[in-house]
C-alpha cells in the first residue's frame, strides 16, 4: 500500500476511535455497548492477521522471519478476544477468569520481541541467522521462565492466590511492554525509510498499550470495570497501530557477499543479554530459598522451574558455543589461505619486479655489445678475405671471428631473456615438442643409472606458441632435473602431460634430492650449482618464457623425495589435430 493509502487508514482509524470514546462515554454500560467493544477488538486483530500475513509471500529470510513473528504474536493476541466475543456478545454471560487467557496474552507479546531481535532493516548475512534465534529463543525462555515463577507458582491448586498471580501478572505484563517499546525505540532512531515507520509504530502500540492495560486492572480490581473509559480507547489504539503496520511497504536490505564472515554484523548484545538470563535464573532461585517467606509449595515449584530452565539454557548456549567454535574454525581457515595467496602473490610481483628491471638493463647492455661486435665480425671476415695473410694469421682470424659469433649468440639469448626479441608463435603440439626433446637427451643417459618415463595424454589440445622457446623450457628444466638425479646417484625422470579445461599441464618429476629453496628458484642469478657451472639465468629465462605464452610454471618438492615441475600453458579454442607422426621412446 502506498503512503497515500496508509494516511487515509490512520485518518479512519482516528475518527473510528473518536467515536469509539465519545460512545463510550455518552453511553451507559450495557448488552450493546459491551458488544460494540468486543467485536470491534475481534475485528482489528483479525484483520492485523491479514495485512500482516501478507508480506510472508513477498519476502525471504530475515525479514519473512520479522513478519511471520508479527503476524504470530498478533494471532495470539487475537486468542482472548475470541473467549471474550463468545462470552460477552454470544452467550450473553459474564466472562469468567480464566489462568489460560493470561498465558495466552503474556506469550503474544513474546514474538514482538523475538521479530524486534531479527534487525531486519540491517544489512546482514543471513548465513547467521540461526546465531541471531539462539539467542532470541533464549531470551524468550526467560520471559517464560519468569511467568512461572512469578505466577504459575501462585495457581498450583494446593494454594491458589488468585490475588497474588493477577497482581504479578500485571507487573510482568507491563514490564514486557516497555521492555518492548524500547526495543523498537532504539530501532527507530537507528533505522530509515520504511522501517523507521514500523518500528515507530511498534513503539506507539507497545506504549500505549503498556500504560492502557495497568488502568483496566485497576478498574477490574475495584469491579467498577465495564466497556467504556480511557483503558478500551487505548487498547483499541494499539490494536489499530498493528493494522497499520501490515499496510506498510518496505524495501529489502541490501544484502551481503556470502563469502563474508558469519560473525560480521552479529549482535553481541543479544548474546551478552541471553548470558545475563542464564546467569539470573540460580540467583533467583537462591534468592527464594534462603530470603523468602512464601509458602514451602511455592519455594520448591520455583526452584524446580528454576532448575529445569538452568539445564535447558545450558543446553542451548552449549549448542551456540559449537556453532561459533566451527564458524571460527572456518575463518581461520580462510585466513590462512587468503594470507599464503597473499604471500605467493607478493613473491611473484616480486619476481615480476627484478625480472623487469634485469630485462631493461640486460636489453641495453646487449644493444652496446652488439655494435662493437657487428665490427668486430665485418672486419675479421675482411681480414680472412685477404690472399697477402700468413697461414698462421688466418687461423688466428678465424678463430676471432668465432668467439665473436659465439658472443653473438650469447648477446641474442639475452635479447630473447629479456622479451626484445619478439617470439614467432604457431600452433604447437606438445607431446611432438616433448618426444623431440626426449629424443635429443635421451643419448646423453646411457651409462648414467637414469630412466626416462614419459606419460603422454594422447587427445592433447594444441597450444599457441613458439616451438624453439618452449623446447628451450623444457630441456633446460630436463638437464637440471639430470643434474639432480646424477647427485643421488641415478633415479626416475617422469614426463607426463595432461589436458584441465582450458590449460595444457606439463609436469616435470624427478626422484632426487629435492630443492633447498623452491620459491627462489626462478629468481635471476640464484643457483645451487658450484660456481663456474651455472648462472642462475636459465630457470629465469623459462620463466619469463611461459609467462610471455600467458602460462605459469612453479616448482614444488615431493613428499617421497624429489622435485616436479609444473608448467601450464593456455590451450587454443580450436579442437586438438592429430599429433604429428613421432615415436615417442618406449619407456625404460
């Protein structure tokens, strides 16, 4: 309904309560004004059922759980206004008391809590919400708690003190309405929109009818009470507020990612609350015991009231602590993992970093050397050229002019280390890749106690690379992983290749010592090798290689010894061709 609509209610409602209270006064008590009363109170709530239990079919979660509790508590409320319509209006009789009409009128005002407890205008994760009605259901078993303590102690039929169970019951009664209508006080400064209007209304209601209710006892207990006055106005006014509030819109809160944690928003004063209840309940019972004078039946139901909720208490606030044990469990969990994929991803910008800054100076310096060695190679090849030279003279060019183009060769390894030379990527076939590097490693085994095992997925998807580079890769990750095994003594080199979804994955395993330092491993210039046999560039050059392919490689130790290299690679979109015609070796 929109605003429009409500105003035009609350404008009916008010002139229906003026004429109510103008009514009531102008008239004296009798059938027909008793019987204006107690329809009229039969008639609100059941229609505050109605516009209440409409918004269970528009809403989810927290907030399908704060209306169905409305809707609950008014359908308890309208429990007592049926007993006093048949009475009053039907039979015609004059209505009898009753212990039962006051358990039902204490218990409706127990869901109104409950829903005030749900916060549904906050922006929660409702993965917590049986946290929230733990809590809640503790609280509530306190209010019941106390109603049997307070009252139903006075009714037991050895000593019924009708008296004594009405004036406590008041008091009771009266405390749970306040307590209710500063629950939704305090939303209603902390909510917005709509919801401020609700629980507004709730405070309007819950006041109202707080300070209506303690009048018509009073008049009840001087029988001076009949249908008229100050005490049915406000009643009816409270009834009227509820009406209200199932016509009023509201918007969902915003909701919240469901990775976020189900402690972020929780209520930490319900629970200290529900602690408090727990810990009143032996102090209530210690106190009847040792300082009260009340009659030895009442002193042992209370004390076995009191037991009896101290273990159902206890059961629910164990329960609460296993819940919040797994749920912290899991958070640390989590945060364990986020903090090591925070780690690896600050070592490999790390790594990107250096690589980056030792391409840029390795690219100059290549390009310095490059210039004089171009001279150096034009004129040796002159010299060589000359017919006047000694033969010794000759030889001596000759062998300038290799070292140069040795050193050529080095300085265009550095280019292509630091991505200036740009790679010529075609469709590439793995497992022919790899079979060409087997075959080209395989002769320096003999004699070297090592086997090859290669395990080759044979509907392997082609990747878009270049073939020269990627040989590189794998026969430089092959002689280190020779190296390592030539250290133990000899051992097993498996190759296997595998297609996972869009990804190529290529693992590289030995079974020798392992690595010192596997997260270094790819760091330029870092090496285990005696000085004179390795640079630490080549596991640097590989890197930079697969991440220029758009893969990634990493290095891990096995659990059993050894080490593995993974390296994936992006498979093309296209489906996988038939490998081309080449014999992998057989497996030694």
């Amino acid at each position: 309904m929109n605003m429009g609509r409500k105003r035009v209610w609350y404008a009916t409602a008010g002139l229906l309560l003026g004429i109510y209270l103008l009514v009531s006064i102008l008239t004296e008590k009798g059938p027909v004004l008793t019987a204006f009363s107690d329809i009229l109170r039969f008639l609100l709530p059941l229609a505050a059922i109605f516009t209440l239990g409409r918004h269970l079919t528009a809403t989810r979660g927290r907030e399908k759980a704060f209306w169905a509790l409305m809707t609950a508590g008014v359908a308890l409320w309208f429990v007592p206004q049926i007993w006093r319509l048949w009475y009053e209006v039907l039979a015609k009789v004059s209505r009898p008391e009753s212990s039962v009409t006051h358990v039902v009128l204490f218990l409706h005002v127990i869901p109104f809590m409950a829903a005030l407890a749900l916060r549904p205008h906050y922006r929660q994760n409702e993965r917590k919400l049986y946290l929230d009605f733990l809590d809640t259901g503790m609280l509530l078993l306190w209010w019941i708690y106390l109603y049997m303590f307070m009252i139903m102690a006075w009714q037991l039929r050895a000593l019924a003190v009708p008296q004594l169970s009405n004036l406590y019951f008041g008091v009771l009664y009266f405390m749970q309405n306040i307590v209710l209508a500063i629950g939704a006080g305090i939303l209603f400064f902390r909510a917005a929109r709509a919801w401020k209007s609700i629980y507004g209304s709730i405070f309007l209601s819950a006041i109202i009818y707080a300070f209506g209710t303690p009048l018509l006892d009073l008049q009840v207990f001087h029988s001076s009470y009949h249908t008229r006055g100050i005490s049915d106005v406000a009643i009816v006014a409270a009834m009227v507020f509820f009406v209200g509030i199932g016509l009023q819109e509201t918007a969902p809160a915003p909701s919240i990612s469901v990775q976020e944690s189900v402690m972020s928003g929780y209520s930490i004063w319900q629970g200290r609350l529900a602690m408090l209840a727990l810990i009143s309940m032996p102090c209530m019972a210690l106190g009847v015991i040792y300082f009260s004078r009340a009659p030895y039946p009442v002193t042992l139901f209370r004390s076995k009231v009191s037991l009896g909720a101290i273990i159902v208490l206890s059961l629910l606030i164990t329960l609460k602590q296993m819940l919040l044990n797994r749920e912290l469990a899991r958070l640390l969990q989590q945060s364990q993992e986020t903090i090591s994929k925070e780690k690896h991803l600050q070592d490999h910008l790390v790594s990107s970093e250096k690589m980056a800054a030792l391409g840029q100076l390795v690219a100059g310096a290549a390009h310095e050397i490059n210039n004089p060695l171009t001279a150096i190679l034009g004129y040796s090849d002159l010299l060589e050229e000359d017919i006047a030279l000694r033969e010794e003279t000759r030889s001596l060019v000759q062998k300038i002019g290799q070292q140069a183009r040795r050193t050529k060769r080095l300085v265009e390894n550095l280019l292509n280390f630091a991505q200036q030379t740009p790679a010529e990527k075609t469709s590439v076939h793995i497992n022919a890749l790899l079979n060409n590097a087997v075959q080209l490693r395989e002769p320096d085994l003999s004699g070297k106690k090592i086997k090859l095992k290669v395990k080759l997925e044979p509907d392997l998807p082609r990747i878009h690379g270049d073939s020269n580079q990627l040989l590189q890769v794998f026969l430089h990750v092959m002689n280190n992983a020779v190296d390592a095994l030539q250290e133990v003594g000899g051992g097993v080199l498996t190759i296997t290749t595998q297609s996972q979804g869009n990804w190529v994955t290529i693992l590289l395993s030995d079974t020798g010592p392992g690595i010192r330092e596997p997260q270094k491993i790819f760091d330029p210039f870092y090496t285990t090798k005696p000085v004179g046999k390795g640079t630490g560039l080549g596991l640097s050059a590989c890197y930079g290689i697969v991440q220029d392919h758009g893969g990634e490689i990493k290095c891990e130790n096995n659990p059993n010894g050894g080490a593995t290299f993974v390296v994936k690679l992006p498979a093309e979109v296209q489906p996988a061709g038939p490998p081309p015609s080449s014999a992998a070796p057989a497996a030694q």
